[in-house]
C-alpha cells in the first residue's frame, strides 16, 4: 500500500440523540442542519470553504419517504449552492462509507475541506414497522421478510455461536450493557443518559426487559434513535492554514492514521459457514481491524487509548473484544472480569456509552464515532475523557456485521 | 456521612415523590419511600418502578409509614426529601418531626413548587436551618431534569454548593440557584404566561389561544393544554401565590380568570378529572373543548388556519427558526399582534427577573428550557436581533429588561449555547 496524503479530521458537532424528532413535527433536514451549522460554529470554519459533502443515511426512503438525500447539504446554508454532494448507504456502516469516500476525496487532492453528515430520523414509524425497515440491512427476503425484529434475532445467534465454539455467559453480555449505560451518564449528548439501568436490571429477563430475539433482551439492544452528525475532514493544506488561524499547529490537529473497510456475505449463515475453520466468528471484521491497524502502523491493540465500537446489541461488542486482539479469541469475557473495557480500565470501550448507551440514529452512527474519537484524542470529551488519549480506534458494522470499517485516529 | 447512600422521602405516594424517588435510585441512592401507611407507601413504589421501566430499581427502594418508620430511617439518612401537598402547616409539622429524629448534618430538602422556604424552616434548630433548601424538581421528574435549588436565610452554601453537585453530577440535572420567592424562577415566569393565555381564552375562545400561541411560539406543548396537564388545582395555587406576595410589572397577568375558578368550583381540574375536564375534556376519540363564556365543552373545532402560523411552523419543520421568527416579527394583522404580545411578553418578564429572583439570563434560559421545555428568551433576542426586540417591546409597551437593553448596545449574542441547544425547543 503506498502511503497516501494525510487527512485531518478537524471537529463537528452532534444533535442530542434523546430527541424525538418527530415529536419536534420536523424533518430530518432540520437534523443535518443543526448538527452541521453546529459544526461550522464549533470549527469556526466558514460556510464557503466547504468544498464538497458526503451524506450517511440507511434508509431515508422507507423511514421518511425522500431519496437523494445528498441534495438535502444544499438546505443547510446558502454558501453550500452548487457544491458536489453524495449519498451513502451501508446499513449501519453508512456513517463509515460516506467517511471513507470523503477521505478519498482529500488523499486525491480533489478538494481540501469535506464535510461530512451522518443522519437518520427513525422515528417516524413504530417499532414494529421500524424492526421490518432495519431488516432490510440484511437479505430481506430470506432472512427478515415476515420476522418480527429480525436484527435482535440475528445478533442473538451470533452470541449462539460464540456459546457454540468458546461458551458464552449472559451475564457477560449484561455486564457490557451496565458499563455501557453507565457510560452514557456522562454523556450530555446520550439518548439514555436519564435512563434507569443497573447490573440486576440487565442481567435479569422481566416485565420491562422482555427477551425480543433469541438470547437478546432489551437491555441488549441499542435502542431507536433520530439524530444527525455533521465532521469535516481536510487535506494538510487546509488543516495547515486552519490550525494556524485557531492557534494552534498542524501537530495539534488528530489525523485519520488508518483504516479498513471489508464487506462480508450478506447471509448470516453464509459468514459463520465461512468462519467455520477460523479463529474469530467475523473473519472480516477482523481483517478491517487489521487494515486500520496496519495503515496506522500499530502492531497491536495495546498502542491504543480507547475504542468506540460498534454495540447495536450486546454481543456484538462482546465479538469486537477479541477481534480487536485484547483477548485470544473467544475470551472476550476475560476482558470483561477483568474491567479492562471500564472507564478507568486499561482499555476504555464506548466511553460515550455506544450505541446502546448514546443511541444508535444508523446511517449517523459511523460519523458520530468518529467525532467521539476526535473528542477523545483532542482532550474535549468532557466526563467521558479517556485520560491522555493518544491514539483511538472505531469500529462500525453494516447488516449483521456484513459491512465491517475500521478507523484509527491520532496525531 | 460521606458515605452515607440513604434517602428518605416523605410525601411518597403522590407522583413527585415517587418521581423523585426514581430519580434518587438512579442515581445510586437507597431510598425509603414514606407515606402515612405501608399501603399508600407501595403505591410509590409501584410509580417508581413503571417511571424507570425496572422492577429491579426495587433492589434501591424500600417503603414505610410516618408513624412506625419516619423517627428511625430519618435518623439513619443522608438527604430527606419533603414532597407532601402545598399546604405550609402541614409542611411545617413534619419538618419539626424531623428536626427532632435527624442527625446534625443531614439534609433536608422541600420539593415546594414556590412556597416560601423560610417560613417552612422558621423555627426549626440551628442545624436544621443550616442544612435546609429547597429542590424544586419539574413534572415528571424522571423525564424533565431542570431543577431549581432555594437556600433558605441560613443555609450554609456548602450545602448549596454539594446539593447542586450531587444534582448535576450524579443525577444530571439541569441546575439553578433561585431566590426565595414565590413560586422562585420557573413557575413565576411559566404560570405568568400561562395564566395569560388562560386569560386571553376568555376573549378569543380556548382552541383558538392554544392554536395561535402553540408550539410555534417555542414550546412543546400549547399553553392551555399545558395547564390541564399541570392541573387546575396546581394552576390556582401557584397563581394565587405570586398574585397574593408579589408586586410586579406584570401583576394583572397573574389574576386567576373569573371563568376557570366557576369550573374549578364544578371540580374541572384538567386531566386528573377525566369525566369533568379542563379546556379539554376526552370521551373516547372524540374532543371537547370548554367555551369560557357559557362554562360548558362544547365539540371541538379546529381553528382556521392563519398564515404567518403555518408559515412558522413550516420552517421549524425545516430548522430554519430564525426565519420563521422573522416572520413572527413582521406579519400583520390583530392575530399577529396578539401571539407578539405573548411571546415579546415572555421575553420581557423573564429577562426583567434577572438580579431579582434569578441571578443570571443563562439561569432563566436553562429553566425555562429545561424545567418547561420553551424556548429560551435570550435565544428569541438572539433571533430577533437584540435591537428589534428592543424596537418591539417599546411598541409593545413592555418592560425593556436592562440585560436586554446592554445587548443592543454591544451587539453582543445573548444565548450561551448555539442551534443544538435551543432548536428542539421550536416546534412545526
């Protein structure tokens, strides 16, 4: 791999994902528009240095009837008339791809200032029609047609997997989702940073943590979010001149340091067939990690400060433990005895509280990582700070983990 | 008592206290929900557990009676919460019980909604006046975190201080530190305009009010609506106290209309009276809504829809709220005056509280933001323009409050924060 130009991820802003926007009788439009316009405000970048936009979104169609959501950047601010703009979509790596493409943009010195947005509104339907839409992140017509909360249903039979090859305990996967709301207390921006959640309340199965799919309670689940992302990313050049005006040098400014992206068979039985032979379930996500790992130049997990991974359910953060390398495979738990994965811990998972604990808005998940990885290396995550965080990596999944993108950021 | 994780909560039974309740567990505290029996104390308890959709917040909770439970558990607690009715004596009857079974640091908090907190510690022991505050919590408390905390003429400001703390800090709340007067920041600037609307409905009839001043105007629920949620008695009461104790620019807006209290008397108490109603009165799908003039629900209608309102809402839809308060700025006609009015009105009255019951305008944003979900006023000057809103009120004849007049001059932006902290409060 030759080593292409750096690119520099320079801040954003995030809309509080405990809103309802719906309820707020809007559109997903006024979302992309206040996480962006609170983005230029908190850069301080002007309207018209932007250079192009890309735009993560899963499923606009089905969740608010409008395609070509790229166009929607245009609404945002008069300067913006005329820019390039994109759509994105990977299911719930859609945040991911629309940063990929944007840092591809930058590395080939097309432009030096990209923007980009991750937006969902999904609250537009109920939960029922919401757990149909979400199944077409997977083979709908084979894996979701006419099941009610197909994905629940699906990372369920990911943690059966693991039970099957290593063993498996619930209370595990309850500790992830305790440290995980727990976390999210410290979040101002956390959909259920108000939320009542105890190590009993998720290990137990009870009137209020009814089981939805397999071994998934609710308090295994990343819950449904409206909520909108907006970063920039910028080529030396432009991160140069912006660090200088604010201050500051180009050393100052966190880089994209590495990245992986692999795409694995949509079919959650097709992946596990694959696998059957191979250390890690996920083979894919693994060799993602990997990527990131080896673009960045890290030889191991321990380089690393933190992780923002990818926790639509409980036990796909259990599979990121070991894919990530700090357990051997299949002993995600020990990680998990241990406190490794606590605030506080030698390896903080999710300080933000995840998905399960900060929401889950899909197509705005990726870009939302990512602003949390500059938050933590850029020392502004206020009472969810890693302590002098160096280097923090991202993990964010498509499908059942059929779409698999890994980041790396730091100086 | 560092370590000491106990709470005990008097007043249980009724939804702040259990609210409260949840909200204490939550953050870790152990709590004993008191009432007058075991009986009415598990209703609490029950309340509690649905508030945090966890049985398992039962492991936090336990229940018990005034009379065989209230000397031991206060003796044993860190923090007692008062949440009984709004009635002084009763208040100050209980605070002598504790006062006589607590220890010397505990604290001891009353949930008022705006009664006096110097008359409720006016007698009690020194420790106890040291350690005396009010903690205003908002309804329902597990969903609305600003709070307001009252010291009263002799709480030492450390406990303010570790109060406020502990609010923010562990149970993410959205804080104020308000003076002791009638009905503190929140409900002194929300029941003004709340009670004014009410007023207005006697003129202009009661849908058409919660059309025109809607949640359009920055808020998220429409004002009369509002009140029958909050409950007529609770409107009444809160009302009265502000007309009753203090003198103010807007004193008139305060004076409960003749009409609400002729059917507060026939038991119209909002949506705590089902069969009877408020404004609005439910029977299955259908909607009445009450005709001040006659006293009686007639059928709902919908109001006609009114250009400049349909033309505000469209662009909060689209978060273009700067746009659509311009548009509020500049329509014509009667209807627009009226819901300006209102709106520069609240403005007016809530800015003009700073250095009085506030400390600061941040202080009247976050409550008004937080505890009632409106928008906040500095945010409407910021919109407007601090000029224009200058302009406007001198038109208007309301009081030009002096942090607004210093804005003007400097050019200055008032609001603290930016679009993601004001936005979700402009609804289309």
């Amino acid at each position: 791999m030759t080593k292409p130009a750096p690119v520099y991820v320079l801040g954003g802003a995030q809309t509080d994902f405990a809103r309802n926007w719906s309820k707020e009788g809007k559109h997903f439009v006024a979302a992309m528009r206040e996480a962006t316009l609170g983005a230029l405000e908190a850069t301080r970048i002007e309207p018209r240095e932007v250079e192009t936009a890309h735009v993560g979104n899963f499923a606009a169609e089905l969740y608010a009837r409008q395609g070509h959501i790229g166009a929607f950047f245009l609404e945002i601010d008069p300067a913006f008339s005329g820019l390039p703009t994109s759509r994105h979509e990977a299911a719930c790596a859609s945040g991911s791809i629309a940063l990929i493409a944007a840092s591809a943009d930058i590395e080939a010195a097309r432009y030096d200032l990209a923007c980009v947005v991750g937006v969902e509104q999904m609250k537009t339907v109920n939960s029922t029609v919401g757990g149909d839409i979400l199944g077409t992140a997977a083979w709908y017509e084979r894996e979701a047609k006419g099941i009610e909360f197909p994905f629940p249903k699906l990372f369920g039979r990911l943690g059966d997997e693991y039970d099957k090859r290593y063993g498996l305990k619930d209370e595990h996967l309850a500790h992830i989702s305790a440290v995980n709301y727990s976390n999210a207390k410290r979040n101002p921006n956390a959909q259920t940073r108000n939320w009542f959640m105890s190590e009993s309340h998720a290990q137990h199965e009870s009137k209020f943590n009814q089981l939805i799919g397999g071994r998934i309670k609710v308090s295994d689940c990343s819950q449904v979010t409206d909520g909108s992302v907006a970063l920039f990313l910028a080529s030396e050049k432009f991160a140069g001149a912006w660090a200088k005006r604010n201050g500051k040098t180009l050393a100052d400014i966190p880089r994209i340091l590495g990245w992986g992206h692999h795409t694995a068979p949509l079919e959650f039985d097709t992946k596990v067939a694959e696998s059957r032979d191979n250390a890690y379930v996920l083979p894919h996500t693994r060799q993602a990690i990997l990527d990131a790992f080896k673009r960045a130049g890290i030889a191991s997990v321990a380089e690393l400060s933190g992780i923002e991974t990818h926790d639509c359910f409980t036990t796909s953060e259990y599979m990121a433990i070991d894919h990530f390398g700090i357990t051997r495979p299949g002993e995600s738990w020990k990680a998990i005895e241990e406190g490794v994965i606590e605030l506080g811990g030698k390896l903080p998972i999710n300080p933000s509280g995840g998905l399960i604990g900060a929401g889950h808005p899909v197509g705005a998940t990726g870009v939302r990582q990512m602003l949390d990885c500059y938050r933590q290396i850029t020392d502004s995550a206020g009472d969810y700070q890693v302590e002098g965080a160096k280097k923090f990596a991202m993990l964010n999944l498509g499908g059942s983990a059929t779409t698999s993108c890994a980041f790396i950021v730091g100086k | 008592m560092a370590n000491n994780n106990k709470v005990v909560i008097i007043g249980a039974n009724g939804t702040m206290g259990a609210g409260a309740g949840c909200v204490l567990a939550g953050g870790g505290y152990s709590v004993t929900l008191l009432a007058r029996t075991c009986e009415k104390a598990a209703l609490g308890f029950a309340d509690a557990q649905n508030d945090a959709r966890a049985e398992a917040i039962a492991e936090r909770l336990s229940v018990g009676a005034y009379d065989s439970d209230l000397g031991r558990t206060v003796g044993d607690a860190a923090i007692v919460f008062e949440s009984l009715a709004e009635d002084l004596p009763l208040k100050r009857q209980f605070f002598e019980l504790i006062d006589n079974s607590r220890r010397p640091d505990t604290i001891v908090a009353s949930g008022s909604s705006g009664l006096s907190i110097a008359e409720m510690a006016r007698g009690r022991s020194d420790s106890f006046r040291r350690n005396f505050l009010g903690v205003h919590l908002f309804n329902p408390p597990q969903v609305i975190v600003g709070t307001e905390v009252i010291p009263g003429p002799d709480t030492d400001p450390a406990v303010v201080k570790g109060v406020v703390a502990m609010l923010t800090k562990r149970l993410g709340r959205k804080v104020i530190v308000s003076k002791d007067m009638p009905a503190f920041v929140g409900n002194r600037v929300g029941f003004k305009v709340l009670n004014e609307t009410a007023q207005l409905a006697a003129e202009h009839g009661v849908a058409f009010i919660d059309y025109l001043i809607g949640p359009h105007t920055g808020r998220a629920m429409a004002p009369l609506a509002t009140i029958d949620l909050v409950g007529w008695d609770v409107h009444k009461a809160i009302v009265n106290n502000v007309h009753d104790n203090c003198e103010d620019e807007a004193h008139e807006s305060f004076a409960m209309p003749a009409y609400m209290n002729a059917a507060l008397h026939k038991g119209c108490l909002g949506d705590k009276t089902p069969e009877r109603g408020g404004f609005y009165r439910r029977a299955g799908k259908q909607v009445f809504v009450l005709d001040p003039k006659t006293g009686r629900h007639e059928n709902y209608q919908k109001p006609a829809p009114i250009e400049f309102v349909e033309k505000m809402k469209q662009l909060h839809r689209v978060g273009r709220y700067g746009e659509a308060l311009k548009i509020l700025a500049e329509a014509g006609g009667a209807d627009a005056d009226l819901c300006r009015r209102v709106v520069l009105g609240y403005v007016s009255y809530a800015l003009n509280r700073v250095g009085e019951v506030a400390a600061s305008s941040d202080d009247v944003d976050t409550i008004m933001s937080y505890g009632f979900n409106w928008a906040p006023p500095t945010a409407i000057v910021d919109l407007l323009g601090a000029k224009n809103t200058v302009a406007m009120l001198q038109k208007l004849k309301l009081t030009v409050p002096a942090v607004v007049e210093r804005a003007a001059a400097s050019g200055a932006r008032m609001f603290s924060g930016g679009i993601l902290e004001y936005g979700r409060t402009f609804v289309g």
